[in-house]
C-alpha cells in the first residue's frame, strides 16, 4: 500500500513538474483535468449518475480552461474578488455548521451537494490559475504549503498528543491537539519564511508586507480554518453516502476529491485577500 501510493505521488509530481516546464497552458490543462476529476467525483457523492457528472464536469472545466486561454482571466479581477469573497463567507459558514454540529453531524442535501460542486470547484480552479498567473508556480506552491503544512502538522500531531476529537460525528480520528498543532506549526514555519526568504511572489510575504505581521498570522490562522473546513466537509460528505474514498482514480490515495478537498476553500480565500490588497489597500 505504501509503495503504491508512493509511486502515484511520484508519477503525479513529473506529470506536474513537465507541465510547468512546458509552460502555462499545459499546467492549466493539467490541472483542469484535476479540478475535472475532482468535480465529477463530488457529482457522484451527490448522487448524480456516472454519464451525467462527468458531462458536467467536462463542460464547467473546458468553459474555465477555454476563459484562460482566451485570455480572459486579466479581465476579471473584479468578478473574481466578488464571487471568491461570497466563497470565502460560504465556506466560513460551513466551518462553523461543522463545529456546532461536530457531535450530531447535519445533513446535505442533493441539491445542496451538487449546487456546492459546481460552484466551489470552478471558483478553485480559477483562483489557481490566477494565482499561478500573478506570481508563477511560486505563489501557488506558497499558498498550497498552507494547506499541506497543516494537514501534515495535524496528522502528527494528532497521533502523538490527540486526545479529545474535533467534530466525532463528522471525522473521528481528527483532533483538537491536532488542530491546534497545524495552526502553530505553520505559523511558526510562515513566520520564519518572512524571516529568512525575501522572495515577494511567496504567498505569506506578499500578505506581511501588505497588512502587516499582526494581521498577517490572523489571516494565515483563518486560511488554516478553511483548510479543516474542506477536509472536513469532504469527511461528512462521504459518511452521509457511506464511503470511505471518493474514487479510486489514484492507486493509494483514493481520488481527486480526497487529494484536493483542504485545498477548494483555501484557493479561492488566497486569491480574494490577494485582490482584496490590490483592489482596495494600495
């Protein structure tokens, strides 16, 4: 098990790694048919059949591949801030539907579901694309490492202090300790990044010079919010359809949607604070 998933993530890194050697349409390609997959895998939680998610799935992501080729991302500074600033307070809304529930759970509905899908993805995979654009692989990899570290840092911390779970009903091997741990690792890891590496296209250093240090690790705390948020929204997803991966499209690591889930809420909030300093602070 160890070694599959180990050649999966190997695979998935030099098919990543070639597309942004080759250059920006081919890792916006790439990472359509990611975005792609994991829309049609959140389809298919939501009940819609194979034939239909992935029809679905393949127009909202060519119709958002096609906008960046054309070139139409330059033009939608604005469209992108508005809609990703509703995201952002949907998935805030989410999080603390999660918390208060976190021992009862609460249903989605169908319709909830899929409305959700093809809403939260698209916006995701645009605010990467707009990242990547404004401060190349760089920037995109600074945002992601947030999501990483924290995922990485719970999951350790989890197993050797977790004690008490974070939401049982939802996700039972995650824990408070183990959140608690995610939130002070990456910031001490982004804290000293500020220190050490000067390099402006990195996420966290764009924000401390931008809002401050303060409101910089207040910030970066929120976004690692919003990564629990969609790892635990994916959590509930599947326990209500009572399965344990989303799809078996990667040997070892489930599907998309179980790779990506910390990472939908997270983009499309990155993106937003980003415009937000653009559009309105200078």
């Amino acid at each position: 098990m160890l070694l599959t998933r180990v050649i999966t993530a190997v695979v998935l890194l030099i098919v990543l790694t070639l597309s942004i050697y080759i250059g920006p349409l081919a890792f916006a390609g790439v990472m359509a048919v990611a975005f792609g997959a994991t829309l049609f895998e959140w389809l298919r939680i939501g009940g819609l059949g194979p034939r239909p998610a992935l029809l679905v799935a393949a127009v909202e992501m060519i119709v958002q591949f096609s906008l960046y080729w054309a070139g139409a991302l330059d033009r939608m500074a604005l469209f992108l801030f508005l809609v990703n600033g509703v995201i952002m307070v949907a998935w805030f809304v989410i999080f603390f539907a999660e918390l208060f529930h976190r021992q009862t759970g609460f249903k989605v509905s169908q319709r909830q579901c899929l409305w959700s899908a093809v809403t939260f993805v698209p916006a995701a995979y645009l605010s990467l694309l707009w990242l990547y654009e404004t401060g190349d692989w760089i920037l995109v990899l600074s945002v992601l490492l947030i999501v990483w570290g924290a995922d990485i840092s719970a999951y350790f911390c989890g197993r050797a202090w977790g004690k008490h779970p974070m939401a049982p009903a939802i996700s039972p091997k995650k824990t408070i300790e183990g959140a608690f741990g995610a939130y002070v690792i990456v910031i001490i890891f982004f804290a000293l990044t500020y220190v050490f590496c000067t390099q402006q296209n990195v996420f966290t250093n764009y924000l401390f010079d931008n809002a401050g240090f303060l409101w910089g690790i207040a910030t970066l705390a929120l976004l690692v919010a919003l990564s629990i948020a969609g790892d635990l929204w994916e959590s509930m997803l599947k326990r209500l359809v009572g399965i344990k991966d989303s799809s078996n499209l990667l040997p070892g690591h489930g599907g998309f949607f179980d790779r990506m889930d910390a990472s939908l809420p997270v983009l499309p909030a990155a993106t937003f604070i980003m415009l937000w300093i653009q559009l309105l602070v200078k």
